[in-house]
C-alpha cells in the first residue's frame, strides 16, 4: 500500500568493511567463513535507454557471494544484471570459474549463481540462513573490497528494521540498516549473527557516514521459495495509492469510530490486485486481521513498526488477504487475491528496451532506466516534467504507459519536429496511445498521405507516409539501427 512520497532516487553504493585477522565473527570460526565465502567477477553490456537500439560500453564488477546448500551462490543482482560473463573466485585459489545467473529477482536485488563445473565447491563449506536480527544487535559482514585480495570483515550494529525502497529494483520491502564503514566491492557478501547469515549487503546512503543496508533473510528466505519452480514470480502488491489520517476531521468525515484508525485510498491501480475491489474513498482498518495505524504502520512485533506493506510483501503471487473497509460509512471485510506489481514508470533489466521509429522520430516509453541516463542524481538533472511523474502515478486504463517522443533522428522530412523531445504521446490519427504496443500497432498500419500524431497539450505532428517510407532505410542506416522497431514490438 503506496504512501504519497517523493520521487524515486538511486542511493546505493556497494559495501566493504576493514580486515580483522585470528579472530572468530558471529559464533562461527574464520577458516570456515574463507571456505563459504566467494569473490565474483562480472562483465555486464547494459543497453542505451536513449538510443535503445545501441549498447553502452562494457563494465567490470567486483562483488561478493556466500555458498548455500545444493552448490549454490547467493549474491546481488545489481552485480550480474544485465551479464555477459561471470567469474567466481573461492579463497586460496588463484583460479577463476565460469558461473552463471540460475535465478534472478531484481525486485529484491538478489540472484543465485551456479557454476559451469561443480568441481569448483570441492574443499568448499555453505552456510545456513539464520533470523531477523533485533535493533541494537551485533553483526559481522564478509566480502572482497576493492583495494585487495583477501575475505574482509568488520562488526556493526543493527540500528533500524523497516519497509524501505530497495534501490536497484526501485521496490520497497523490509530492509535492516547496519552502522559500518563504507567503500565499494562487498555487494553480495553475507552478514552473519550467531554462526548464521542474518542478511545480504546490498546498499548505502550515499550523503551519509558509516550507513549501509542488508537484505535480511525473511526477503531471502521468500526469494529461494520463489524460484523454487525456476523462475521469479516476484513479490506481490497491492495497487493501491493511500493517504495517511492523522487528521481528525478527516476520519470524522469518512464515519470513523473514536479509536478506529486506518489509511484512506487515493488512487487503485488499473489490472492491479485491488482493481475492481477497492475504491477511492475507501479506508482501510485492517490487513489479514491486524490494524493500519493512521500514518499506514502496522505493529510487526511487540515493539516494532513498520509500514503495512510488509504484510503484502511477505506473501506470494496468488494468496489471498482480506481487508478491513469503511466504505460510505459501511463497514465489510473482502478478499483480495495478490498480483505482482505493474508500475507505471518501470525499472527494466536484462532485456533490450522498446522504441520505435518513425519518420526518424524515436519513441520510447518512459522508465526509471531512461530517467538513469542523467546520472545518479537524475531527479535533479533529468527534465522535471519526467521527473514529476514518479512521483505516486499509477497505471490506468487509458495510460498503460507512458509513451514518450523521446528524440528525432534528424532528417529534412521531420524539420520543425526536432525540439519535440520528452514529449509524451496522446494519440495516433485520432485513437489514443496507451502502450507502446498500441503506438506501433496504428503505425504499422497507417493509411492515406498522412500520420497525424498529437503530443500533450495538443501539439500535432503531421508525417507524409510516403516520404517517411522512402526515407527511413536512410535513416537507420545513418543511425546505425537495424530495425526500426525492437524484438517486443515486431
């Protein structure tokens, strides 16, 4: 259940921690530790959301990863999204192994590895999932930093458990906070309490000192579930858009008792869980039985709050919660039967992105990847007018997607066109544009002498098809793409 909240911004740096050498960590013993935890070395090729029919500039990572029983690696999936090749390293051997991604959630910044020859997990030892730890509890994090060779550790302390927005999957679930020293390399590695893996180190805060985050095992234990079939399904939610009701004019007018709290619904997302069963002006008391405070917290322990996201999140594809309504005073419990998420403005890995061109005019539909393209810091850099719209929009029936003019490759055909850029698109000879499948559907079949295209706020663009056939051979050539369409709009 969605709060208003400001925009989406990638904040995750790796983490290392210092060497502290003849020493045993966590209740488990050092040379036990070396043998579980691995050094991986990737190569990824990540597409040019820009220009989607070109690829960037090879990268090389460094991370982390810990043996789990069955011979296999658990690491980040910000390491290997979007891999061409991947090695593993075990300590005490100068050789590197060929791996390869088995299973992969992006949502939760996780992925299983397993190895092109087994032989590798001779002499090797795995380690056992553990629980969530409490606030105030010690912990000992392994990895391989940049700047050497050798297994690192340090010790920190547990300071916060709560619902927070993983930063490569742009997704929010339960996350620990941890206080260490932060330098790059140690994704991946694990975070051990009481001889077992409390966690995965996964992110930083980029303004802040010794801050770093860790995927616990509740998210993991959840993700191992998940693939157990072999593929991701993904964590589900619940499509709703809520306003906190601190206020108590607020809950007078929607018919609460005193002592009655709850959260009320803004928005319901088109195809989501809730559409179809919730409304706008809904307010929702209860999850599964367990009240919604006002600001939209649950009580997850005796003594620990968290956002009530975390009683959808901690379910499956295909379960079902019940839900506690007031509705125009009316007060009745339903079902909802849980979906994955379909976000409006979307983080994509480990596929080429959609576009189209016509006419020399580059479509696109807008993501968190092409928002990437101006930097870390693109809420402040990419135009704002993008920026806005991750800031709570849901999908819709008529707005699917957001489907952008992105850019024109120039041409004497489009002159007049070439500053239309980040526009989004309203219709396509009069029918509406809710998807890119539908944009490249209507232009795919275009009739007559002419194209009309209406961008926001009425502007129009008119294209001559039989110029537009004539030259766009011309122009994906000069640009060096080879169709004019991608693989998902052919």
């Amino acid at each position: 259940m969605k709060g208003i909240s400001l925009p989406r911004i990638a904040i995750w740096t790796t983490l290392a921690f210092a060497l502290v050498a003849g020493d045993s960590h966590a209740g488990i013993q050092p040379k036990k530790i070396n043998k579980a935890v691995v050094k991986i070395f990737s190569i990824t090729h990540a597409p040019h959301f820009y220009m989607p029919w070109q690829r960037k500039t090879q990268q090389k990572g460094i991370g982390s990863g810990v043996i789990l029983k069955g011979n296999r690696i658990l690491t980040n999936a910000h390491l290997v999204a979007n891999s061409v090749f991947i090695q593993v390293k075990k300590a005490g051997d100068p050789e590197k192994y060929q791996a390869r991604v088995k299973s992969v959630g992006h949502q939760c910044d996780l992925a299983i590895l397993e190895m092109e020859d087994n032989s590798f997990f001779e002499g090797t030892e795995s380690l056992e999932l553990g629980g969530l730890p409490n606030p105030q509890d010690e912990v000992s994090v392994f990895g391989y930093p940049q700047g050497g060779n050798e297994i690192s550790i340090t010790k920190g302390i547990v300071s916060r458990i709560e619902m927070m927005v993983y930063a490569h999957g742009s997704f929010k679930l339960l996350g620990v906070q941890i206080d260490a020293a932060i330098n790059p390399g140690n994704s991946g590695g694990p975070v051990l309490m009481d001889g077992q893996v409390a966690g995965i180190a996964m992110q930083s805060l980029r303004q802040g000192e010794n801050i770093g985050y860790i995927i616990p095992t509740p998210v993991i234990n959840h993700f191992l579930k998940d693939v157990e079939d072999g593929k991701f399904d993904g964590f589900p939610d619940d499509g709703v858009l809520a306003q906190p009701m601190e206020n108590e004019a607020l809950r007078d007018y929607h018919g609460m008792k005193k002592g009655e709290t709850g959260v009320l619904v803004v928005m319901v997302a088109y195809g989501g869980s809730a559409y179809g069963h919730i409304q706008p002006g809904d307010v929702v008391t209860e999850i599964d039985g367990v009240p919604v405070a006002n600001d939209g917290s649950i009580l997850m322990t005796d003594d620990l709050r968290v956002s009530a996201d975390y009683l959808v999140r901690k379910r499956f594809l295909g379960d079902e919660i019940e839900l506690s309504i007031i509705r125009d005073k009316t007060r009745f419990k339903i079902k909802l039967p849980l979906l994955g998420e379909k976000p409006l403005i979307p983080l994509v890995y480990d596929k080429v992105p959609s576009y189209y061109i016509f006419g020399g005019m580059v479509f696109t539909p807008l993501t968190i990847n092409y928002l990437m393209e101006w930097g870390p810091s693109w809420s402040h850099n990419a135009p704002p007018k993008l920026v806005a719209e991750t800031q709570g929009a849901l999908v819709t029936e008529e707005r699917r997607e957001i489907v952008m003019l992105s850019n024109t490759l120039a041409h004497p055909m489009n002159a007049g066109y070439q500053d239309l850029f980040y526009s989004e698109v309203a219709k396509v000879n009069g029918t509406p544009v809710g998807d890119m499948k539908t944009l490249a559907r209507l232009l795919d079949n275009t009739e007559g002498k002419y194209t009309v295209i209406e961008l926001e706020k009425g502007v129009i663009i008119v294209v001559d098809n039989e110029r537009t056939a004539t030259a766009e051979k011309k122009i994906l050539e000069r640009s060096g793409a080879s169709h004019r369409a991608s693989p998902d709009l052919r």
